[in-house]
C-alpha cells in the first residue's frame, strides 16, 4: 500500500498468503519538514492530552500539532530536578524510563543487571543523585511481593524500604521506581510515598504512572502465563473486567491529585498518566488496546 497520511490509497495490491511478494509503485512528492525548533511553538504539556501523535522526516519526530517540546541537555535536567523527589510507578516501559533518567543525571546511577532493574527482578529501587553522583541506592525483589494482590505484609516491607532513604540534602534528586504490573500496585506505591516518604514530602515532587498492559493480556487477551487467574478467566466479559479496570484505577487518580494539583508538591513538575506502551498488535487485538486507552483518557478528562 502506497499512500499519504490522511489521503487516499495511490497504489496497492494484495495477495493471499504464501502468493510470494505484493508489490505497488506510484509516483509520491517528497515534503520536506521543516525541523527547525526556533520556527515552532512549544507544545502545551500542562493539559490533560499533551500532542504525542505524529510522523517521522529526516530522522526527527514531526508531531501533527506542529508543535515541539524543550529539550535537556543532562546539566539542565539536573538542575531542573535539583531539590525533587520523582515517582515513578509501572511495567516494563516505565523501568526504562526510570533507568533513562537516572543515567542521564549519573552514570551508572541504575543498572539493570546489577540492580535487577527488570520486570520481575524488583519490587522497588531507589536512588539519590547528588552533583552528579549517586550517593545512595538500594534496589530489592522483597519476599511475599508478587503479581498478585498484595497483603499487608508486602506492603509494609515496601514501606521500610522506601523509609529507609536518608534525609534530603540541598540540591539532591530522588528517583523512586515502584515494580506495578496492576492499579492495586500502584495504589500500594502511592500510599507508601506518602506515609514514609518524611521530609523528601516538602521537595518538589513528580509522578509518572503508567498501568494497563497486564490487563491487557490477562483480561483482554486471556494469556495462559496471566499470574492473576481471575482476569484470564473466560468466563469474564470484556465489559466487567474493564470495570474492575477503572474500580482499581480510581483510587490511584484520586491520590494523584492529591499530590498533582496546583499548590501541591507535584503542582510545579506535574504528574503524567500514560496509556499503554507502543505496541504493534494484530489487527484483531487492537479494539482491546483502544477499550484501555479510552478507560484511562476518561477517567483523567477534565
């Protein structure tokens, strides 16, 4: 298939499978973006669907808002964070992120390897950066913690874990990764900050949480490896478990606001509520991925 975003097809041809290769020629004129950042305005990143969608030219990213975001080199970012507790809650996508920050702001401050800073080999990993350097850090897979409903226990050790982080000095940067395959993670992760988070409570705070591709796969695609065998019952309907979706999602929203409104310790860095990572599903599933993402884009709506 040969065409323009948002136009007709120009050229296509389809062949059944084991056909060999279809192939399609028309002639296309070739846009140049214009990449240049001094010509477009900032996109506004303080609103409830910040402009992500786009297309690639020359290598950049062109978002259809023709928009762009600032960039930081890592002394910026560093001093931009200076004095800051991030939080960062989620799966597989959020850990990178998470990594990503860190080593930009110290090298080696996270090290997947050496910290099991992968999915299923944490619970929680903690980090503080000083001038460059990481100064403390502890990183732990906590016994009785799982994919699974956690008890009282789990959450308690995950509470003297985080409490165990030393006051913050001038200029420090805290990152908090909290290991979240489900809401009820995450509602664990925002209780914790908040009962044993202590003085890091009065730093200037950010939160990113991003929660829903567990469900996918265990409500919506009902995989056999689901660890929580009452999503990948087939016995559930699309309908309730998207309701227990949003039953476990609510409380989670409601604590971020808590922290994220303006006047509260995320009110100047903001919080971010991500829909599920990039994927590229079969056709068939991608009616499931949009049900999530739409539960999720209501549920933060304004």
């Amino acid at each position: 298939l040969i065409g323009e975003k948002g136009g007709i097809a120009l050229a296509e041809q389809v062949l059944p499978d084991g056909a060999g290769y279809a192939m399609a020629s028309a002639h296309l004129q070739v846009v140049e973006a214009d990449v240049s950042a001094s010509s477009k305005p900032k996109c506004p990143a303080r609103t409830a669907y910040p402009p992500v969608s786009g297309w690639m030219s020359n290598g950049q990213f062109e978002l259809d808002e023709g928009c762009r975001y600032s960039l930081f080199e890592p002394s910026g970012a560093a001093t931009c964070l200076a004095g800051s507790w991030m939080v960062v809650i989620g799966g597989s996508n959020t850990v990178l992120m998470a990594i990503r920050l860190a080593n930009m702001l110290a090298p080696e401050a996270i090290q997947p390897v050496r910290d099991g800073a992968t999915m299923g080999g944490f619970t929680v990993v903690d980090v503080i950066i000083e001038g460059g350097s990481k100064v403390y850090g502890v990183a732990r897979k906590l016994e009785g913690c799982s994919a699974l409903r956690q008890d009282q226990a789990c959450k308690a050790a995950i509470a003297d874990l985080v409490a165990e982080a030393p006051m913050p000095a001038e200029g420090a940067t805290r990152i908090t990764l909290f290991s979240a395959q489900f809401w009820d993670h995450a509602l664990t992760a925002m209780e914790t900050t908040k009962a044993s988070g202590h003085s890091w409570l009065s730093t200037k705070m950010s939160f990113l949480v991003q929660v829903s591709t567990w469900d996918i796969y265990c409500a919506g695609m009902k995989v056999s490896w689901c660890p929580r065998k009452d999503l990948n019952d087939a016995s559930l309907s699309t309908q309730d478990a998207l309701a227990q979706f949003k039953a476990d999602m609510d409380p989670v929203l409601a604590k971020l606001e808590d922290f994220c409104a303006p006047g509260q310790p995320a009110g100047q860095h903001g919080c971010v509520v991500g829909t599920t990572t990039f994927q590229n599903p079969a056709p068939s599933r991608i009616p499931i991925y949009a049900a999530y993402n739409d539960a999720i884009r209501e549920a933060i709506a304004p």
